[in-house]
C-alpha cells in the first residue's frame, strides 16, 4: 500500500510539473525566435574576409559590422527590463522580431557597406529585446524542479546557434553571394513574427514602472564604452591606450549607474535594472561563469574563423565545417545536462566543467607553423561542447532561481548582458 502511494504521488508529481500545451507553445516559439537572431549574430565571421573585397573596405572599416551589433546590444539590452515589464509579450516580441525582420531585409538588399551597417544595428536591437524577452517567459512559466530541462534546450538557441552560424556562412559564400546569408535567414524571421503574433499569448500582467531617464542616459556610456574598450584591445594602430581609456570610463560610468539603481530601489522608486540579486553570492558566481563560458564560446567561433582563413588561408567552407562538431555536441547534450542538474544540483557539473576547461586550455593551442587539418579541429571542438553544456544551464538555472525571489528587472539585463559582453572581440591586425 505504501508504494502504490508513493508511486501514485510521484506520478502526479510529474503530472503537475508538466508545463500546459499554451506554456510549451508560447516557449516553443521564442525559442525558435531566439534561435534565428542569436544564429546571426556570428553568421558574419566568416564572411568578413569575404566583404573586404566584395566592397572594397579595409579590415578596420568591416570590423565595425560586429563591433556596431555588440554595441547596440549593450546599450539596448538594459532598457529591455522596463519594456518586458511595461509591454505585452506579444507586442514585445512583435517589436523584436520586426526590428530584426527590418534590419535582415536592409541587408539583404543593401548595394554597400554604407546600408550594410545600419541594417546591421537595426539586427542587433531586435535582437538585444528578444534574448531577454526569452529569459524572463521561461522564468515566469516553468517551475524551479523542471528549469533545468528547459534551460538545456533554451541553450540550444543561445549556444549551438552561434556554433553552426560560421558552417552556414561558410556553406553560403562557398557558392553565392554574400546577400544569401541575410535572404536565407529573412523567411525564417518572418514566419516566426507571423506565427508568434498570431498564436502568442501574453505572459503576465503589464506593470506601470516609470522609466528612469537618468538611469538610461548612464547606462549608454556604461556599457557602451564597456564593450567599445574591450574592442579595441589587440589593435596595433591605436594603441592599447585608447582601448584602456574606452574601458575605464565605462567603468566609472557602470559604478555611477550602480549607485543610481541602488539609491532608486532604496527611496522605493524603480530601478532600470534591480541589482540587489548581485548580494546572493550564488547569483554573481552563477553570473560570472556564464560570462566567462559566453567570452570563450563567441571568442571561439569568431576569432577561429578569422584566423584561420586569414593566417592559415582556408576557405569558408572548410573553416564552417571546422566549427560544426562543436554545434551539434552540445545541442545533442543540452537535454541530458538539463536533467542531471533538475535531480543533483548545478554543482555536480559545473566543477567538473572547469577542470574540463583547463584540459581544453592546456590541449588546443594555435601554432603557425603547424598544419591545420580538419581533423584536429574536430578532436578538439568537443572538449568545448562538453565544457559549454555543462555550464550555461547550471548557471542559468541558478541565475533564474534568484532572479525570481527579486522580480524581473533584472532577468533583462543580466542575462542579456553577458551574451553581449561575452560575444564582442576584436579584429586582429
């Protein structure tokens, strides 16, 4: 009698943390949104070389294409928090995937570098609300014992995505134009903002928080001179100097907005983005690992490409396919991770992950004079598969988890926010 019982609650507990048909759909289609922006942001990689001569630009001059995107991001995404709060879900995904649709259509088209790098920026603000849009659907919807499957496959959008952007980029340019890199995308985009405005519903209730101007105003230079400093590093022709001087007034300008959050929540007034999450030291741990796990998956499948078909003279579809073990390791993992941390905890994996990091620091250097074989690239990418599926969704759920003891304010930008800082590099002179 007493394991019919037992047997008959663990059922129904099942049963009860099974999210509804509307929850799965609602997530089911920002995933896939999700999915198509994040996929842009590192389908560029590859084409860079490629656009230099096509349009006749200098290195400096095509790096801005990457450099403006991340920019944008990072000064859009600590805005989104007051929109998700403000805003319906589905006039903010509306707003996103448009925004995106938009930019993806000017660049589909654009007969130079000159539209080429608006209709880059216009990409990257649809793409800054829709990440952060994503986090904080899944955080209201999904209870705590089932975020760590649905983390694991949310992190195939946010990790495998950019993975097999350089692949398809490489494949593309191997033998069309450019263009077809955007054309290709564009219908994807579309049918997604036509499906979600139709079938999306709202999560939610809109709130009436007042917008800080102040807050926005120094959240521009923060993060903007943040990302722009980091940039700039490695470039010879300016020197580390202006690099430095870039990161330290968005330094100065990131503890000013701390301090403007901070004395806003204190005299009971909103905040842009609620910071008292960073006092559980669970929540900075989780947030600095993601970070450091963001900077060497986007540091990986940008800065690879670009040096080996620069340095090493490989073509675009050899480079993509070099970096394709690596995508399609880690969306296959990204379930079972979920489920091991929903049943042990994130800290049965994420310490094994570190000491995997360490096995792939010491294990894939670069060398000059050494060949490059496709092979030996694909030995060593799943190394950086298992490192980066065991990370992300044990830090994200961790994140999530604190996150909702303190609201939604700052789901937006921390979140968000390490995919932008974590996604900008430079291009190497």
């Amino acid at each position: 009698m007493g394991l019919v019982s037992v047997t008959t609650s663990r059922e129904a507990g099942a049963s009860h943390s099974r999210l509804p048909a509307r929850d799965r759909q609602v997530i089911g289609i920002l995933l896939v949104a999700a999915f198509v922006v994040i996929l842009n942001e590192t389908i560029m990689s590859v084409a860079l070389p490629r656009l230099m001569v096509d349009l006749d630009i200098s290195a400096r001059t095509v790096q801005w294409l990457t450099t403006a995107f991340m920019l944008t991001m990072a000064v859009v995404i600590p805005t989104t928090g007051f929109l998700l709060q403000r805003i319906s879900t589905r006039t903010v995904f509306i707003l996103a995937m448009g925004l995106f649709s938009a930019g993806t259509l000017l660049a589909a088209v654009s007969p130079g570098f000159w539209m080429l790098l608006p209709a880059r920026i216009v990409q990257a603000s649809g793409t800054a609300v829709m990440i952060p849009l994503l986090m904080t659907t899944v955080l209201t919807l999904v209870p705590a014992e089932r975020r760590g499957v649905v983390m694991g496959n949310i992190s195939i959008a946010i990790s495998v995505a950019p993975a097999i952007g350089p692949t398809l980029s490489g494949l593309v340019l191997q033998f069309l134009s450019w263009r077809f890199m955007f054309v290709l995308v564009l219908p994807i985009a579309l049918a997604s903002l036509v499906y979600g405005s139709r079938r999306l519903v709202n999560v939610g209730q809109a709130g009436r928080q007042r917008l800080d101007i102040r807050s926005v105003l120094l959240s521009i230079p923060a993060f903007g001179g943040l990302v722009y400093g980091l940039s700039q590093l490695g470039r010879g022709a300016s020197g580390p100097g202006v690099a430095l001087g870039f990161i330290a007034f968005g330094v100065i300008c990131l503890v000013i907005f701390g301090w403007r959050q901070l004395r806003l929540t204190r005299g009971g007034r909103d905040p842009l983005l609620d910071l008292r999450a960073f006092s559980y030291p669970m929540f900075s741990v989780s947030i600095a690992l993601l970070c450091l796990a963001m900077l060497a998956l986007f540091g990986m499948v940008i800065l690879l490409p670009i040096y080996l078909q620069t340095v090493r003279g490989i073509g675009s579809l050899a480079t993509g396919l070099m970096l394709l073990p690596g995508g399609l390791l880690m969306g296959l993992a990204g379930p079972t991770v979920g489920r091991i941390i929903d049943r042990h905890g994130p800290r049965l994996l994420t310490i094994p992950a570190l000491a995997v990091r360490q096995c792939k620091r010491q294990n894939t250097d670069l060398d000059a004079d050494r060949p490059a074989h496709a092979a030996d690239a694909w030995a060593r990418l799943p190394i950086h598969a298992v490192l980066h599926r065991r990370v992300e969704p044990a830090t994200a759920v961790s994140v999530f988890t604190r996150q909702r003891d303190l609201g939604h304010a700052a789901a937006g930008g921390g979140c968000g926010g390490s995919c932008a800082a974590g996604s900008d590099h430079g291009w190497p002179n």
